[in-house]
C-alpha cells in the first residue's frame, strides 16, 4: 500500500484540499506552495517507513503547517517546533485535527483556491495553465506540451500569471451567499474552458489528459457543493462529452461524426455517471445553460443507434438554451436538430441570417455546406467547404472537410457531359 | 454460508487512476475472480460510480426527503442492499420509496451501478 505509485497518487488527490487549507493559514501563495512541498517530501520518507496515514489530507495540512512555522521561527532566531516525527508518529495527533477541518472550511478553501486562478485581468489560457500549475500540481513540463509552447515560454506565462493574481485583494473571509455563487460560476467556467482545451485536440495529444484532470476538478467540486445543480450540469456534460473520446476519431486521426461513431467504443462507465448526474441536477428544476447542454449530450447517450435520437427533444432544449443564452452558435447547433425535425430546408433559412456574426466560424461553413449539399446544391457547398477549410482550427477539422469536397470533385467528374 | 465483501477505498485516489492503472488492478482482480468462478464460489459483483453520482433518501420521515450526495452519517450501519434495474433516477427512487413505506427509519442511498458482474456461481464446470 505504500509503493510510490500509491503515494504518488495519494499527493496529487490531496493536493487540492491540503494547499488550500494551507493557504488559508498563511494567506501568501508561495508560503503555501512550499508548505506543501515540504510536506510531501516528508510524507515520501515517512509513508513507506510507518504507512499511510489514516487522513492523507489531514496530514499533508499538518505537517506542512509546521514545517513553514517552523522555518519562520528559524529565521527569526526563535527555538525550532519539535521534529516533525514525532508529531506524526503519534497517530492520533491527526484526529483532531482531521475534526476541526471540517467540510464548510473544506468546501471555501478550495472554491477561494480555484478562484483565485480566475481573475479577471488573465486571459483564458493563462487561468486554465495557472490553475494546472496550482491546483492539480501538474508541472511547467507537463502544461508546456499540452499547450504546445515551450518550457521556458510557460514558466514565464505561470510566474506572471502568479504575480498578478498575487496583487489581487482575495478575500480570506468566509464569503457570503451570493458572492459564494458567483465564485463558483468563474469556477466552472475555467473548469469548462480547461475540458475544451483538451476537447478540442485531436486523440491520442497530450492536451486530451486535460480533459481527465477537468473531470477530476469538477467531481471536487461537486463533492464540496453537492446540491449545485449547474455544477451536477457541467460534471455531467463533461463526462457526456468525454465518453465518446474514443469514437470521435478514426486511426488516421479523421474526425467521425457523432451519426458515424462506432457506439460500442463509448465509454459507458461515463455515460451512467453523467446521467445520473444530469438526472439529479433535474430534480431541483433550476436549469441552466451546463444542464440543458448536458440534457442535450445525454439524448444523444441515450440513443443507441443514430436513428433513435430524439431530435425533436434536441430541438426543445436548444430553444431552452436560446432563450437562456442567446449565440449565434446556439442557433447554428440548433439548426441541425431542426434539419432532422423539419428538413434541411427550414434549416438552412435558420442559419442564413447568421452569416454576418459567423463569417469567421470554421463550424457555421461545415454546417452550411453539409445542408446545401444534402439539398443538392453542389456549387453552394463547394465554396462553403472551401471556406471552411480557410477557417480549420485544426489539421483534422481541415481533413474531415476536404473528404466532402474530394467526394463533391469525384462526382462532378463522373457527372455527365 | 454466504459472505458479502464490501469495498472501500478513498474515491478521490480511485478515481485519479489512469487507465492503465485502473487496467492494472482489474487484471490482477480478474486471477482471483476467475478462480472463485471456476471453484462456484463467486456471487454476483459489482463496482459503483463515485458519491458525486449518489442521491440519499432519508426515511426518518413521512414522506421520505430527497438528499443530493451519498449517505453521510457514521451512526447507522450499513444493513444491505438491493440491485434494480431502472430507466433514470426517478424509477430508482419510486423503488425506494416503495422500500422505505413498508420499512421506515434510516436511509437508502442510491448509486448508479458502472460494472455489474451476476451470479457466476452456476457457470462452475
């Protein structure tokens, strides 16, 4: 029970909960970080030596406690804590400890942990870097591949990033309701916007284990504030979306399809979890837009061939969505569930006055040309594949799109006179 | 005479697993299966999706209340548990409050199922 790759995995699911504890004693991030660095050092040695604790948690925050105390102590000259052994050798010097670091205490340090890594002044990309860095742990190496920029470039970015969120005023106080609420709407924002990041990277990148760790942070988090039904929304959109990670791209790397997936390839382990979530979340008849989107990927979950979809049921939530949140995207998603519901016709008339606002959205020309072609508008969704390839984010969005033009080349030229 | 063995483990560690992992443990899992299948000893198994996917119906009133998250409490023991086959969450809790009218008091926790193994004790050549 305590080979490495147990401790290992035991620091990076304590870490969380343990730096936020920690950083809310010391309310200095770097006094916090190395806090904890001292502690898992020491867990390292003395874990294999006397086992696990029995609150990994609870041990970490101790330990790492006493030993930043202590070197403040040492630095002012006074008389150093006793060794840390025989703190954690007495077994039963956690207990206490573990009681007065109850849930609530819990549940704030590491909304205010998460949060801090939100801050308005950042940009997306640094939020998400700096709260891998922070809060799952992941080092400068690990976020530099995943993000495709170089090392030094990243560590750059984080140390900024740090020193920003730094200067801000953080409240250390509990926060009131309403300010709660609003944290953890940032919150699940950047978890949302870390899951997409990995999302949106072809198989088989390193950027898809974002996707893993987005799921882990949004599981924290609900276990901290269980009866938030837009964060049972957006932990089950996420995992709704994921299991199908390993249908969504053929072994050339080729965009499938969600009509074209092989369904047996969905990870249904996912599935019931995310259903049972969304199905919880509705319950509480609060929707939100994490929920409808989540009702939407769970019609599609559901269905277990493409011709079972319920699209009329597609089209009911994304109108719920328009509402909520009216985007032109919204609207783009929505014409596709109408295709199916009412003809590509009335489809088409949908997204046409979208053109002004989506002239720069690879998806809204791969849609376009997908309804001009179905009603056999070649030379229309020519030019909208064509631009579409212009606005590829992506080698394989670029890919899947010249796969309809190759087919729309071959059959002009097989065509007749 | 039947035993049942109950899992615990921390989720948070469990859950972190990768896949290969989470692969590991299953094989080294499956030797041991395979032989209490192959001897008729092993019953049905299962593994449950994390507290987060849980519901709690506390039957300490009337009628029951509807609680988001697992079963919490350490001053109730766990006494048994039933496996149901349902279409969503609330087909699961018509169940339970089926449950709780003909017996009262204490809790049932409802946890969606992510691998169910049946009874593989006929299956003994």
């Amino acid at each position: 029970m305590t080979d490495p790759a147990w401790i290992d995995a035991a620091l990076t699911a304590a870490r969380p909960q343990a730096l936020a504890a920690l950083l809310r004693y010391f309310r200095d991030l770097d006094t916090a970080e190395e806090a904890f660095q001292e502690a898992c050092l020491r867990a390292l040695q003395a874990w294999p030596r006397n086992g696990p604790p029995r609150d990994p948690r609870a041990w970490l925050i101790l330990v790492g406690r006493n030993a930043a105390l202590d070197g403040v102590r040492r630095r002012a000259r006074q008389d150093p804590l006793p060794p840390e052994e025989t703190l954690s050798d007495t077994g039963d010097a956690e207990a206490p400890l573990a009681e007065m670091l109850d849930q609530t205490h819990y549940r704030d340090d590491v909304l205010r942990l998460l949060f801090m890594c939100c801050h308005p002044d950042l940009p997306a990309t640094q939020q998400i870097a700096l709260a891998l860095r922070i809060v799952s742990g992941l080092s400068v190496t690990q976020i530099a591949r995943a993000f495709l920029v170089g090392e030094a470039a990243m560590e750059q970015r984080i140390t900024r990033a740090k020193a920003r969120v730094a200067r801000g005023n953080l409240g250390f106080e509990t926060p009131g309701a309403v300010e709660r609420s609003e944290r953890l709407a940032a919150v699940a924002a950047m978890i949302y916007l870390l899951f997409n990041e990995g999302y949106s990277a072809g198989d088989g990148s390193a950027r898809t284990e974002l996707c893993g760790e987005a799921i882990r942070l949004a599981r924290l988090l609900l276990r901290l504030f269980q009866a938030e039904p837009e964060v049972m929304g957006l932990t089950a959109l996420m995992l709704l979306q994921h299991s199908r990670a390993a249908a969504r791209f053929d072994a050339a790397g080729e965009i499938v399809l969600l009509e074209d997936q092989d369904r047996a390839c969905w990870d249904h382990k996912l599935i019931a979890e995310g259903l049972a979530l969304i199905d919880k979340a509705m319950r509480h008849r609060q929707p939100g837009p994490y929920q409808i989107q989540a009702a939407i990927a769970a019609l599609h979950a559901r269905a277990a061939r493409p011709a079972d979809t319920d699209w009329a049921g597609i089209d009911l939530l994304y109108a719920a969505l328009e509402q909520l949140q009216p985007s032109p995207v919204v609207t783009l998603n929505r014409a596709v569930a109408v295709a199916k519901v009412r003809g590509t016709e009335a489809a088409l008339a949908m997204i046409e006055p979208l053109a002004p606002r989506l002239s720069g959205y690879f998806h809204f020309f791969g849609v376009r040309g997908a309804f001009l072609l179905q009603l056999g508008r070649k030379e229309a969704a020519r030019v909208a594949f064509d631009q579409a390839i212009a606005l590829a984010n992506t080698p394989a969005e670029a890919a899947h799109i010249r796969r309809h033009l190759d087919r729309l080349m071959r059959d002009a030229a097989a065509a007749p006179g | 005479m039947q035993y049942a063995i109950l899992c615990y483990h921390d989720e948070d560690v469990v859950w972190s697993w990768t896949k290969e992992q989470d692969q590991a443990v299953m094989g080294r899992l499956a030797i041991v299966q395979d032989r209490l299948t192959k001897a008729g000893r092993l019953g049905p198994s299962l593994r449950l999706l994390p507290t987060t996917a849980a519901t709690t119906l506390r039957k300490t009133q009337d009628p029951p209340l509807v609680i988001d998250g697992p079963f919490a409490e350490t001053k109730e023991q766990l006494l048994g548990f039933y496996v149901v086959d349902v279409a969503n969450l609330e087909e699961a809790l018509d169940i339970a409050r089926e449950l709780a009218a003909a017996n009262p008091g204490g809790a049932y926790e409802l946890r969606p199922v992510a691998v169910y193994f049946p009874d593989r004790r006929g299956t003994a050549g």
